[in-house]
C-alpha cells in the first residue's frame, strides 16, 4: 500500500513539475486565432515583441500556416505566447498576401478565449497617403504640392478600419471586448520630383530653440522633441518673405487644438507682435493620426493670405483658448 501512495505521490510530483515550474501548457491553455481568406495562401502571425499597451511596438514573427481550399486558416496560441510572462497582454497581426505588392493585416488584442476573425473584407474607407523620407513619414493626407520635397520620396496608400468585436470568454456568459483593425496598404512606390531646389523658408532661424541649425527648417523631417513647456513657434526670416501657405510636418501637441493663431512683424522685434490671422482646426486630426502605427504626428496645412513678415510665430489654442504645449515636431515647410 505504501509503495503505491509513493508511485502516486511522484506522478503528481512530475506533472506539477512538467506544466507549472517548467511552464509548459496546460490543454485548457491553448487558444486558436482563426480566419478565412484566398485559398492557398501564406498567413504569418506575428506578436509584440514585449508586453505593451500599443498596438504599434515592433512585431515578430511566430507562426505561419497556408490555407487550404476553401481559404481558411486557424493558428493554436499558448498563454504563455499571449503574456509573454508578463502582466501585459501583447497585441497580435494576422498577414497575408505579398508584402512587396500589397500588405493585408489584422491586428489585435488577445481575448482569454478563442477568437474567429471571420473572413477577410476590406475596409470600406477612403484611402489615406503617406509620403516617407529618410525612413520617416514626412507627411501623412491630402494637400501636398508638388514643390514640398526638394528630393525623391516614396509613397503608397493606406485604408484601415477599426471596430470592437465582443467574444464570449466563459459559460457565465461573461465576454472580451477586443479592439481590430482591419488594415491594407499599398506597396511603396518613388515619386520622383522635378524640383532640386530647396524651398524658399529652407533655413530660415529658431530664435528660441538652441540647437543650430534649426532642426525644424532643416529638410531633414526627423522628429524633434521641443524644450519642456513650449508654447510657440517663432521663425526669423531675415528679410520679408511672402508666406502663402504653412504646412507642419508630425506635429505632436499635449492634447487636442481647435485653433492655430499667428503672429507677425516687419522687424526683428520679439516683443510686439501684429495679429495676422488664426484658423479653426478639427480636434480629431490629433486622435486619427494615433491610429497609425508609424505616426510621427499629424500633418496639417493651413492658409497664410500672403502677408510678407520678417518674423512671425505660431500658438495653438484649445476651446478655452489656452495655449497648449508643442511636444515635438518634424519640420515646418513655408509656401
């Protein structure tokens, strides 16, 4: 009797030693991702690589499978595959297709349960366009001239969709809100660019940043985090120069604007200040451009009614028409 209750006593032993201290898988503690899509195709899901709130931290590769004829696929997913062994659920990307020629994604949370993506529809939005240069997004929409880069630079164009899809996790009828998008972009393409001058404000100085050159008129559109609490732009010209137009690249603001205010003057004069004019901005602008992965901030262009300053500054302000800090910001283009 006793010999048995050791037999027994090691089985129990080497299975808690097996599925907890090595921390191999229970079978309760297998999920599946599953879709459908084009028969015989190649399907790659991919995860953050670390724990993280975003959906936009760097993915690796852990799986791929290829469909079968009726185009469906399905991936097994260990827990420890969705934590990671941290306390942070990573986010996921189901791919497909030719990543030369046309990326087609969905990307998500994991639920504590199965998920069923369903079968592949495409996002039924207009397309947005995105310009890169030197590996940044350098602008980011519509309202771009031609003479805005004085260099070739790529471009594709991009359509995502997001919603919440509501998964039951247990029989207690409880449920997992998990947030999707439903992405598709274009493979990058050159656009080449007749203009090998730089444009007419390339240059010009920051008198209150104290990095020289400055790195907002520079032509580089890397993104530039601004001194704590900056609350305006002020650009020097040196000479009178006709402003028709003013474009921000990746413009990252403390919290949504609603209005953009500038300020001008025929002289090197940074007390006295001559209102110019001030246009009204969509709040939303600031929550979309987060939806995007690779979002340096947002790209905004606005009207100037062709005055001729030496100097001039910009402020943003909210409804309450306070000034709002400027976090970062790529460059700053003059038309």
């Amino acid at each position: 009797m006793r010999s048995r209750w050791l037999v027994l006593l090691f089985v129990v032993l080497h299975f808690v030693l097996v599925h907890f201290v090595t921390g191999c898988a229970l079978p309760e503690d297998t999920y599946f991702v599953s879709g459908e899509t084009t028969p015989s195709t190649e399907v790659r899901l991919l995860r953050n690589r670390f724990g993280s709130r975003t959906r936009c931290d760097a993915l690796e590769l852990i799986d791929t499978t290829t469909t079968g004829a009726d185009g469906r696929f399905s991936f097994p997913v260990v827990r420890q595959q969705i934590t990671g062994g941290e306390s942070e659920r990573r986010f996921f990307s189901v791919e497909f297709g030719d990543v030369d020629t046309e990326e087609r994604a969905w990307r998500f949370q994991f639920p504590d349960a199965d998920l069923q993506l369903g079968r592949w529809n495409e996002p039924n939005v207009a397309p947005v366009r995105e310009f890169e240069l030197d590996g940044f997004i350098a602008w980011r929409g519509g309202g771009l001239p031609i003479n805005t880069f004085d260099r070739d630079v790529r471009s594709r164009s991009v359509r995502h969709a997001f919603e919440f899809r509501e998964v039951p996790i247990d029989s207690l009828g409880r449920v997992d809100y998990v947030p999707l998008e439903t992405r598709v972009a274009s493979a990058w393409a050159v656009n080449e660019t007749s203009m090998r001058e730089p444009p007419r404000a390339r240059g010009v100085e920051c008198p209150f940043i104290d990095v020289k050159p400055c790195p907002l008129t520079d032509g580089r559109f890397l993104p530039f985090t601004m001194p704590p609490d900056s609350r305006t732009l002020v650009f020097n010209f040196r000479r009178e120069l006709a402003v028709r137009g003013i474009l921000f690249h990746g413009l990252v603001l403390e919290r949504p604007a609603v209005r953009v205010r500038y300020d001008f003057n025929f002289l090197v004069d940074f007390e006295q200040w001559n209102p110019w004019l001030s246009s009204m901005l969509d709040p939303g602008e600031f929550s979309r451009e987060s939806e995007f992965c690779n979002a340096p901030g947002a790209s905004l262009a606005a009207n100037a009614n062709n005055v001729k300053p030496v100097i001039f500054r910009v402020r943003f302000e909210d409804a309450e028409q306070n000034l709002i800090p400027i976090l970062s910001l790529q460059e700053v283009t003059i038309q």
